[in-house]
C-alpha cells in the first residue's frame, strides 16, 4: 500500500546540511498498521511528510498504491493525496470555523456534491463520537475532542490510507487511549492502513502490527510487534524496550546484587505469562530467585511479561535453572551491571 | 452653542465630509493595492507557496522606502507624478494618490503581518488533503486571519485620518484643515477645540467599530 524506496531527505540551511534521512525503505502492507518509534530528531517526522510528499524526499521514491508520488505532476498530486489522510500531534483545525465546519470545508474546496458533503460529516462525526458538538467552536473543545474533529476531517475524503503524525503526544494518557481506541476501530471497520510515528512505546504496542524503529535519520530495525518487543536487537530499540519496562534499578543495587549472583531479564510471550517458572526452578534447582521489577505488557496480538530477577546460588546450578527456562521458551538475558 | 453653529456649522461639515470622501476614497483604492500585496509578500517569502526572492526584496524594499517618507514630504515630492496622472495637484482629487501611496505599503505590512499569524500546520493540513494553493489562501489563511486583518485595517483608517489632515497644504479642505486655518492662523480657537472633539469621536467610533467586528469574527 504504502512503500518508500531508498527515501534520503537532506535540509541544507546556508552552508549547514542535515541529512535527516538516510537510505530508508520500508514496505506498509494494506489494511496493517505500521508504526515508527524513534526519540524526537531521529527524522521520523520528515519521513511521514515524505509518505505524501509535504516533505520532497532529496532523493528516492514514495509509493502509494502502486504510484510514484514523486513522479507525478502538480495537479495529480493534489488527486493522489486525496487518498491519504493525515492527522497532526497539534490538531491543526481552523479556529474560526466549528466543528462541523471543519470537516466540511475541504470536501467543499474539493468540489464534492453539496447533498453528499453533509451525508459525509454527519457519518464520521458520528463515528468519532461528536455529533453533538456539530456548532461548537475547536476552542470549547478538549485536546482528545480536537483530535476526533481532525480523525472525522480526515476520514471525511475517504482515504485508503491515514498518516499520523503523532497524533497522541500532546493528549494525557487517558486520552491518548481513547484516541488509540478510535485508530483501531478506523483500521479495523473501514479498513484504511494506518501509518504513524511516535515516541510512545505505549502507542506501538497498543495498536500496531509491525513497527520500525528510527535512530539518526535510519531505520535501524523492523518487524513484527511481538519481535522486536521481546527480542530488541538494536541498542537504540532495546533502550526503548527496556526503558519503558520499569527495569530502572539504581545501578548501585545492581552492582550489589551481581556480586551475590546473577542478574537477569525473562521474557515471557502470551500463554507463558501465565505459567509459575519461578517455583518450578526454585524446587527443581539450587537457586533462591528474587524479583526486582516486572510487569505484564498488552501488545495488540498477544501480552508480554518482562521480569527482572535476581539468581542467588551455585553457579552452575543457575546455569540448569537459566537452560530450563530457555527450554520453555521464555527469554533469557544477562542484565549488564 | 447655537450661535457657535450658524456662524460656523456649514464649514465643519463641510469639512467633516471631506474628510471622509478623502478617508474612503484612498482607503478602498490602499485596500485594492495592499492585500494583494500584503498576499503576494507572504506567498513569495521563504517558505512561502510561490517563493520568489527577487519579487519579495524589490516589493519590501519598495514598501520600506515609501515607508520611511513623512506624509507632508511624500505630498510634495509626488506633486509631478500626481499632476501627470490626475491632472490637477489640488483638492480632493490631488490628494487622493499621495495618500493612496503612504497608505497602501502600509496596509501590505499589515496584511502580511496578519496573515503569517494564521497557523502553519492549518495550511499543511489543508495542503495533505490536496487543497490548491489559491483555495487555501482564500478559504484558509485569508478566513482565519479576517479579525487581525479588521484590526490592521482599524489602524490604517486611523492613520490615514491623520494624513489627511495635511491634505489642506494643497487645498484639499476637510477637518484637519479647518483647525488649521481658522484655529491657528485666524486664531478661532473654538474651531480648533471643536474640530478636535469631532476627530476625537470619529477615531473612537472606528476603533470600537473595528474592535467589535474583530471580536466577532475571532472563535479562539
């Protein structure tokens, strides 16, 4: 559905250039949701304006069903962008016009039939919840509600296709779930592929298929949600995987405790979450386990459960008690001290 | 108060409507001139959606220049070109092009300043939803900046109110005019302290007119 090949964006002020990204390709499959996570200056922002071309890629081509957007002339771009629709992390309504006003307008400036345009906002103001604030002005409304008028004006062109650029980071976490909620149910009731950035670790494993992660201006690891979230190969993934994990123990404790024994991280995937590893190796072996940090995490096709712990015993004994666990597949990592 | 008015109550409103004629005339024409130019400056700007360097720094350097003239010297300096193009140096219509030419650059920059308030991501939305650019200047930039655009205008009106007041150097009449003529050289004071309470109300009148329309335009 959507493919970039080879995108390079350089931003050249004065005699200062900044390549913000570099050689990157990615593949979003129809009807998936593809998110990028990346800390902010990892070009993940230049790379979705690359996907409609807000941004002009230096060098590469953007693909959107099939057609080079680069390639096309002025007046087929602006046609060809009807297809994708964009949500932004600041909303970017007018100000001066309500909410049924924004969603109508562009369908007016786009020429659609008057009967069909307010079929059209009725329909999705509907589906994002705010038929009742039709008449109200964007500066009555709350953060998420903005977000809803902006879901509602983008899905209002019938796009095949919406970008979102990150559309959940200026909303408070109670929030931001609602409007994760909504994306899922865009995705999953009409159908459209949805790609989005993010810095939120928490929005990639809510909602998202796959996910690529983004580090100075290259995509540096991709794949499944479930993969890269419970075998992080990067160091700049695995910094967000375990980061967001509370797997913040001071390094004083850690250095304490690696001297009485090993300090490792488990990684558990669906089913196994649910099974009591701990007990079994502590009557199976000569080790005394003790967990410092854990907790259960909701991706969108199966949860993970991430353990720290602490193996007091013989060395070797730990060796069996860490081969078990591998045996039954859960993931066994040596925590640096 | 009667008496003040029999004797001098033809003059002053003579010279109240001569000064609006004068207002509005250079007012419509400086509008005509100055939004398009106040939109072209912000279009071809950097980072504008017409970017053209050469027409941007000769129209802002044009407009900085004419800027720089006081009224009173551009009246004078103009004097030939107004003479060509008008006809005639004197009354209503020599006035006319002088202000039409201090006010117009003014209102561009007012315009222009008006317009780049108008939030960025708002046009980005509308140019990813493949809007063309004259749509988004007018449906877009120019509806979201209409209360600071009012607001500019308030300003200019006020402004160019002012300038006419000099237009009696070259026989154009209105209000600043009579104050001038009778107030101080004839030493008519009254007139003077008259015609200032009629200036007075007529700025306060267009400042809250302008106000009260902008407010009802802006939502935020």
């Amino acid at each position: 559905m959507i493919e970039l090949k080879n995108v390079s964006k350089t931003f050249t002020t004065g005699k200062k250039k900044v390549e913000a990204l570099k050689d990157v390709s990615l593949k979003i499959n129809k009807g998936e949701i593809y998110g990028v996570i990346g800390f902010s200056g990892a070009g993940k922002s230049t790379l979705i304006r690359c996907a409609n071309l807000l941004e002009r890629p230096t060098e590469g081509e953007v693909f959107i069903d099939g057609v080079d957007l680069t390639k096309l002339k002025k007046w087929q771009l602006r046609k060809a962008r009807g297809k994708i629709g964009m949500i932004f992390q600041h909303f970017n309504l007018l100000s001066t016009a309500t909410v049924y006003e924004n969603v109508a307008r562009p369908l007016k400036l786009s020429k659609v039939p008057k009967h069909e345009i307010k079929e059209r906002v009725d329909k999705y103001l509907k589906i994002v919840g705010l038929e009742e604030k039709k008449n109200v002005y964007p500066a009555q409304l709350s953060g998420g509600q903005k977000q809803r008028v902006a879901i509602a004006r983008a899905l209002a062109q019938e796009p095949e296709v919406l970008l979102s650029d990150e559309a959940t980071s200026a909303l408070d976490p109670n929030t931001t779930s609602s409007i994760l909620e909504l994306l899922l149910r865009v995705n999953k009731e009409l159908g459209i592929t949805i790609f989005l950035i993010t810095h939120e670790l928490d929005v990639i494993q809510r909602i998202c298929d796959r996910v690529g992660v983004m580090h100075h201006g290259e995509l540096v690891e991709e794949g499944s949600v479930i993969d890269v979230f419970t075998k992080p190969q990067h160091p700049q993934t695995r910094k967000f995987v375990f980061d967001d994990a509370n797997f913040q123990v001071p390094d004083s404790v850690k250095k304490g405790l690696s001297a009485t024994g090993r300090l490792v991280s488990l990684t558990f995937i669906g089913e196994a979450s649910n099974e009591p590893f701990l007990a079994a190796i502590t009557k199976k072996f000569e080790v005394v386990p003790s967990i410092l940090a854990g907790g259960i995490d909701q991706l969108k096709a199966s949860s993970v459960g991430k353990l720290l712990i602490h193996l007091q015993g013989d060395p070797a004994e730990v060796e069996k008690a860490i081969s078990y666990l591998e045996s039954q597949h859960v993931t066994v990592e040596e925590v640096a001290s | 108060m009667i008496e003040f008015w029999t004797e001098w109550g033809t003059d002053i409103t003579e010279a109240f409507w001569q000064t609006l004629l004068m207002t509005g005339i250079s007012l419509a024409i400086s509008i005509l001139i100055g939004l398009p130019l106040g939109i072209l400056l912000v279009m071809t700007r950097k980072g504008g959606q017409a970017e053209n360097r050469v027409f941007y720094s000769i129209v802002n350097t044009i407009i900085n220049v004419i800027r720089s003239i006081p009224f009173i010297i551009l009246l004078f300096l103009l004097l030939p070109l107004t003479r060509a193009l008008v006809g005639t140096t004197i009354g209503v219509e020599g006035v006319i092009l002088p202000l039409v030419v201090y006010t117009a650059p003014y209102i561009a920059r007012l315009m222009e300043s008006a317009l780049l308030e108008v939030n960025k991501g708002v046009i980005e939305a509308y140019e990813s939803m493949g809007i063309s650019t004259t749509k988004i200047i007018w449906s877009v930039i120019i509806r979201e900046a209409r209360s600071t655009m009012i607001l500019g205008l308030t300003i200019a009106t006020i402004g160019l109110i002012g300038a006419t007041a000099m237009a009696g150097l070259v026989g154009a009449g209105g209000l600043g005019d009579l104050a001038y003529q009778y107030g101080h050289l004839r030493f008519e004071p009254v007139v003077m302290y008259v015609v200032i309470i009629i200036l007075i109300i007529l700025v306060q009148a267009m400042q809250t007119f302008g106000n009260v329309l902008a407010r009802r335009l802006r939502k935020d």
